[in-house]
C-alpha cells in the first residue's frame, strides 16, 4: 500500500467518527481561514499545501477535545508522509520570508576620503615624550610638566563642555591663579578690536545654533618636544605642542550638512620653578589657524561654513596658493584669510 492511499484510509477512518453537521462547520472554518491569508501567499503553489494542512489540523484540534485517542494517528499519518521521508514540504515557517534583510548601508565615517581617516581617535593621539632632567629641572618636575601640558590640550579641545560652547571650566580650573583671573576677565570679550583679548580663542568652541557634532569622536596627530630655556633670570624648559584636532560637525539637525573643521592647535610653555613651586605659563596658545569655517565672522567661536551658507566676503578676498590644513609642520599666516586646498 503505497503512502498516500494509507493517509486516506487513516483520514477516512477519522473523520467517518465525526458527525456530518460537524464536518461541515469544519470545512467552513478552513475556507473562512484560506480567505484571510494575504494575497501575495496565495499566489504561491507551497502555501496551497500548508493551507491544506492547516484546514486538516484544525479539524484534528476538535478531534483532540471530543476523541483524544484519534489525534495521534493524524500526527503519524502526517508525519511519515512530510516530514519522515524528506521528499515533501516540512512544517513551520518559510526561511526566506521570515530571514530578516539587512537594507541599511553600512556607516561611512565622516572621516573617509581625508588623512584624518587613519589618525588617532581622542586623548590617544596625545602622546607626550619620556621625561629627562632638562633645564635645572627634576626628571619628575619635566614629568609633571608635561602631564599638565597634556591637560591642557585635552581641556581646549576636547572637553565635550567646552566644545559645545560652554564655560571652559576644565582649562580654567588647569590655569594659575594670576593666569585664571585674566583669562576669565577676557573670556567672550567684545571689546577685542579695541585692543583687549578674547580668551575663547584659547578653545575649540562651536558657534550654539551654528554647529554641533556628527559624531563623538575627535582625529589627534601631533607631537610634544622639550628643551631647555633661560630667559628673565628663569630656567627650565620650554614645551613646544603641535597637533591637529579634526572634528565632524554639521548644521544641528541637519545630517546631510556634515563637514571636517581642523583646528591646528600650536602652542609654547614655560616650565619653571618659583617659590618652590612647579608654574607652568602658556605664552602661546591654541594658534595656528582653523580651517573649514567662515572667515567673517571673529567672537572666538567655530562657525563652520556650508554649501547653503550665505557668502563669505573675507574669503572672497583671499588670494595665495591653496594650503593643506593637514600639513602639520608648514608655516603659519598669521592673520586674514587662506584658502585651503582641502577638509
């Protein structure tokens, strides 16, 4: 007797135990179940054969309540017919209509395409050099120096307060106590065209409602050198710090409008002692030129320009070569505007 005439005879047998009024309401049920299944299952030949199924046990589900004993020669009739042999359809769910599919692109860095791409990400790309004794200073004193230099670095340009056009807390908190009261005096000073100073440059802040991050993390390459000075009956050292710190900004809200701003951070210390005290004096800091942002525009802030920016008339007025703003070691303009071969 071949598989299928054996399936019948055991269905014969099931449902001859079932009334004909049941019967009916269970080929009801099983038309009423083809007619809710979406159209896009219908038009497919293997969901005929699982709605074929599905109508039959459902039926085996009433059977279960009125003859428990019949349920399982329907499920080993079944079985051995789809499942036992492997020729036929198995039950359960249909893997690719159920595997989801990966549409999402994969994130591109706002970094690719430039030299920033391969540079450290954050702190990591500040690396101080070994400490010697240099200057009539303790290897010790040069250590703590340079670990205070690093701190600094950290605080202008990373401090995530400080990036978003906050007070500058961390920096200050770092400076001396003379060095500290100046620096507040002339932080967001307006008066700086008159000769004042304006200690907001001393930081990487972006302009509030102008910029915000793309992403959290900040590009570093650069380096620390150290060696000995004497100047004003002062000896010690004199750090040199070189970096660049690229970010990812864009107009808030506006993810299609990310851009690179380089900020070339260069700056000069005096490491010294007095009255027993390691001082550690900046007497340049955070200089060296941004590039990506608007030119007519100077509160000490990064106002970066964009595609759908008004024109710039500083910029217009440019002229020179191109530089590199990743080129760490070229000289420095001192003011006005450049054109940059690149972000």
């Amino acid at each position: 007797m071949s598989d299928t005439d054996d399936i019948d005879r055991r269905f014969a047998g099931l449902t001859s135990q079932i009334g004909r009024r049941e019967r009916r309401r269970m080929s009801k049920a099983a038309a009423r179940e083809w007619s809710h299944l979406p159209r896009n299952r219908r038009r497919r030949r293997r969901w005929i054969i699982a709605v074929t199924l599905l109508a039959v046990v459902a039926g085996a589900g009433l059977v279960v309540v009125y003859r428990p004993e019949v349920a399982g020669q329907v499920a080993e009739a079944f079985s051995s017919r789809f499942l036992g042999t492997g020729r036929g359809l198995p039950f359960g769910t249909v893997p690719e209509e159920t595997t989801p599919v990966d549409v999402e692109p994969p994130a591109v860095s706002p970094f690719e395409g430039s030299p920033a791409k391969d540079y450290a990400n954050g702190a990591k790309g500040l690396v101080m050099p070994a400490a010697k004794a240099t200057g009539g200073l303790s290897r010790k004193d040069v250590a703590l120096a340079l670990r205070r230099t690093r701190a600094m670095l950290v605080a202008s340009n990373l401090d995530r307060k400080t990036l978003l056009g906050g007070r500058p807390t961390a920096l200050v908190k770092l400076l001396s106590p003379e060095l500290r009261e100046w620096f507040l005096k002339n932080l967001d000073n307006r008066k700086r065209k008159k000769g004042g100073s304006n200690t907001r440059y001393w930081v990487t802040s972006l302009a509030p409602k102008a910029a915000e991050p793309a992403t959290d993390v900040v590009k570093v390459k650069g380096r620390t050198t150290y060696a000995a000075f004497r100047k004003d009956g002062r000896t010690g050292v004199r750090i040199t710090v070189k970096y660049l710190f690229v970010y990812a900004v864009r107009r808030p809200g506006r993810p299609e409008l990310t851009r690179r701003i380089i900020v070339r951070s260069i700056g000069e210390l005096l490491a010294y002692r007095e009255n027993g005290e390691l001082v550690l004096w900046p007497v340049r800091w955070n200089g060296g030129g941004v590039t990506g942002i608007r030119c007519d525009v100077e509160d000490g802030f990064i106002h970066p320009f964009y595609p759908d920016s008004a024109p710039d008339k500083e910029a217009a007025k440019a002229t020179g070569a191109p530089i590199d703003p990743y080129a760490l070691d070229r000289e420095p303009k001192e003011k006005g505007c450049t054109l940059a071969s690149r972000t």
